[in-house]
C-alpha cells in the first residue's frame, strides 16, 4: 500500500475551499431550477402585460442556471489539479544539488602574474 502525504494547512484549507464553493453552487443551481419551475407553473395564470417580463425572466433565469453550471465544472477542474498537484509534488525527487566547488560564473578569474626566471 502506498503511503499518502498529509495535507499541509495551506492545502487542506484550499481543498476544503474548494469542495464548499461546488456545495453552494449546486445548492444555488437547485434554487433557480425551482425558481424555474415554479415561473412555468404561473405562467398560466399571468395576464397578457406580464407575459414580456415573464420571457424575461425565464431567460434571466435560464442564463443563471448556464453560468452556474459553468462555475462548478470550473470549480470541479481545480478541485481535480489541486490534487493532481499535490499527489504529483509527493512523489517528487528533490532537485540535484551541485557542488560546492565549482566556480562561479559571475566572479573574474584571478589573474596569474608571470615571473621570469633569472631575472635579478
């Protein structure tokens, strides 16, 4: 069996972000269905000079339901790369280190003063 890593608290609370955000957007998503249902249960009943604000709103409302199911699938795909990130970042090897002696690029070499021999 595979050992999981814990989440860390920076992780832990942007997963549980993210799984509270679709909550309320399916629970907003069933309030304008029902808002919906309950616009075509009267609809009958209105008379002629309310039937343009009626379309209106059933468009309004329409629309409404679209953007939010636009939402959670977006909210969906992140919650999905966080974990893809997180299980990705478990198994992660560390980065090569490299030497401590090499030079570094960024400072000059020493320059080397010739000395001629028998030179008094």
């Amino acid at each position: 069996m595979p050992a999981t890593k814990k989440l860390t608290p920076r992780t832990a609370a942007a997963h549980a972000q993210a799984e509270d955000d679709a909550r309320r957007l399916d629970h907003i998503s069933a309030s304008l269905e029902a808002a919906q249902k309950d616009l075509a249960a009267i609809g009958g009943s209105l008379g002629t000079a309310l039937h343009d604000l009626r379309r209106d709103l059933n468009r309004l409302l329409r629309d409404a339901r679209r953007d939010v199911l636009k939402m959670h699938r977006a909210v969906y795909r992140d919650l999905e790369r966080l974990q893809q990130d997180l299980t990705t970042a478990a198994t992660a090897k560390p980065p090569a280190s490299r030497h401590a002696h090499a030079p570094s690029r960024t400072s000059p070499k020493p320059v080397r003063q010739h000395t001629v021999a028998g030179a008094h």
